[in-house]
C-alpha cells in the first residue's frame, strides 16, 4: 500500500479536511502534535487504533500538498 493510500477526503467527514483512512483523526491534527514536539510513540499512544504508517502517511501527504504550492512568502507578509 503507497503511503497516500492511509489518506482520505470525504466532505461528509471532519468537512472534507484530509484525514488518515477510517478515522476521524485529520492531517492537521498529526502535524500539530508533532509541531508540539510530539514523537510518533506519543501520537501512537493518544490515539491507539492508529497505526504507524498511518502517521507517516498524513506527514507524507502534508509535504506532497506543502509541494504543490509556491507562496511568495515576501508577498504574504
């Protein structure tokens, strides 16, 4: 299974935000607890029917999506 396979958009679920494949645990919400300096264990433990390759997968897709965007970020300021 590719790792994009763990990830799933359904506008009926979390309203359409990217989410790791049959849960209700969303990209953002993986990039935030690692951005809170959480390790995948600790993701892991707080919500235990996760699976390993399920993180890495919203990590993945968080960098493909991160890739297909230029911001000029002078401009955004």
């Amino acid at each position: 299974m590719e790792p994009l396979d763990h990830i799933d958009i359904d506008p009926a679920i979390m309203g359409g935000r990217p989410r790791i494949r049959g849960t209700r645990v969303t990209v953002g919400t993986v990039l935030g607890l690692f951005a809170a300096g959480k390790r995948e264990e600790d993701v892991l433990e707080l919500y235990p029917y996760l699976t390993a390759e399920g993180v890495r997968a919203a990590l993945a897709y968080a960098a493909w999506r991160v890739e297909e965007t230029d911001v000029d970020l002078m401009r955004a300021s």
